[in-house]
C-alpha cells in the first residue's frame, strides 16, 4: 500500500480516466464518529447557553473545523460568553467518547487494501484526533502517513485549500484526484478544488434518509451508502 501511495506522483493518466488518488475525509467517512462528536459538541454548547440541537448541529458544523464552528458561535450568538478553555474541554470529552464508542465504517479496511489507487486522508480534525481516531479503529498503518489536516492550511472547509494542499503534498494534480465526503462543506471544498467527489452516506448521523440529496446537489457525482460498492464505483468513473 505505501509504494501505491510513493507512485501517485509517477501517474499520467488523463483527468477523464481513473483518478490518480483518492482522498478520503475522515469523519463520517473512515470513522463512525459523527454521532459521537455532535452530541458532545451539543452538549457543550448548550452548557455556555447556547441554544441548539443536534440536528442543527449536524446541519450546520458537520464536516467543518472547531475554528469554523466557534467563529459561526461568536457571530450568531453575540451574547453568549465562550469561556476559556472550552474548545480544549470539548476537544478532551470527544476524545473520551472516542475511547469508549469509536468504530470504523463497516468495509472501510477491506475497500481501501482492494485498492490499486494512491490514498491519503484530508480532514477537519486536528491532528491529534485525526490520529487518535484512525488509531483506534486500526486504520492508521494504511495511509503509509499520508495524512493532511485543516490546521495545515489557512482555510478549512467549505474552502479548498486543504484538498490543494493534500494532491499538491502527493504530487498529484487536483483535476486527477477523486474526494469521498459525507457534508456538504466537504463536497464544496472538493468541488472548489477542482476535484470529483464521491459522497458518502453509510454514517450513523444519516440516520433514516441516506439518500444524499444534499451532497449531489453541492457537486457530488455519486452517492453510496456501503463500502462494498467503492470499486465499481472507481472503475466505472470515466
């Protein structure tokens, strides 16, 4: 898997071929952990007065960097007071779910070591959960340590300076590069980037309705629920 991953920068193939990398988000993509972190995230906020619930949450932060998330607090919630420490104090709670509840996607591993196609990861998380997470499901050692998080680049999602940074980091050109997202900021970064996009809807925090409206409406070309069908996906992308 590592050497695959050394020879992203060797492909050639045409941009209307297979892509020549895959980057996966991680959240609600490689791990089940939406559920987990947006009901901490509530929680916390509800503690300092925020009045919101998951749902909300999910529709509004999910896919987006703690940054993103508390600068849209301080602007729609001028009178509540964040107090020092909060973001740390969330950042610490998530994690502990995370040790108790965290589990990878079912399929995840089997569909990425079938694969014949460079892979890293590009997320929202810091790089301490983003590490913490893939090592706790025992998906880190596939990824060879290709891993690029938001606080690598100015601008996380819904922009499309982590996606650029990640195919530039691989040596890939970002029109050769396909993204699998589950939010809507995913899919815009993606699609903002150049890039094509699978979305991903196989998460707990779809609940009943997997039918990926808005990810194909911000630019995803396909959505899928189940890792079993990623490589008929792959090789019927033209």
């Amino acid at each position: 898997m590592t050497e695959r991953m050394r020879a992203g920068s060797d492909l050639a193939e045409p941009a209307d071929a297979r892509p020549a990398l895959v980057i996966f988000d991680c959240d609600g993509v490689l791990v089940d952990s939406e559920p987990l972190s947006l009901s901490t995230l509530t929680a916390g906020l509800n503690r300092i007065g925020v009045d919101i619930d998951t749902d909300s949450v999910r529709r509004l932060f999910a896919g987006t960097s703690m940054t993103s998330i508390m600068e849209h607090i301080a602007r729609d919630y001028p009178t509540v007071n964040v107090p020092e420490g909060f973001v740390d104090a969330v950042k610490t709670e998530t994690l502990g779910v995370f040790n108790r509840e965290l589990q990878a996607m079912a399929g995840v591993a089997q569909a990425i070591q079938a694969l014949d196609i460079p892979i890293c990861v590009a997320s929202s998380s810091d790089p301490v959960r983003l590490r913490h997470s893939l090592t706790l499901t025992g998906l880190l050692p596939l990824f060879g340590g290709h891993l690029f998080s938001s606080a690598m680049v100015e601008r996380g999602k819904p922009f499309p300076d982590l996606f650029l940074h990640a195919a530039a980091e691989m040596g890939v050109r970002p029109d050769d590069c396909l993204v699998i997202e589950d939010s809507v900021p995913g899919v815009t970064a993606a699609r903002a980037a150049g890039m094509r996009v699978l979305g991903f809807t196989g998460g707990g925090h779809w609940g009943h309705d997997r039918t990926g409206r808005d990810l194909a409406q911000a630019g995803a070309g396909h959505v899928f629920r189940d890792y079993r069908q990623l490589g008929a996906l792959l090789g019927g992308l033209r």
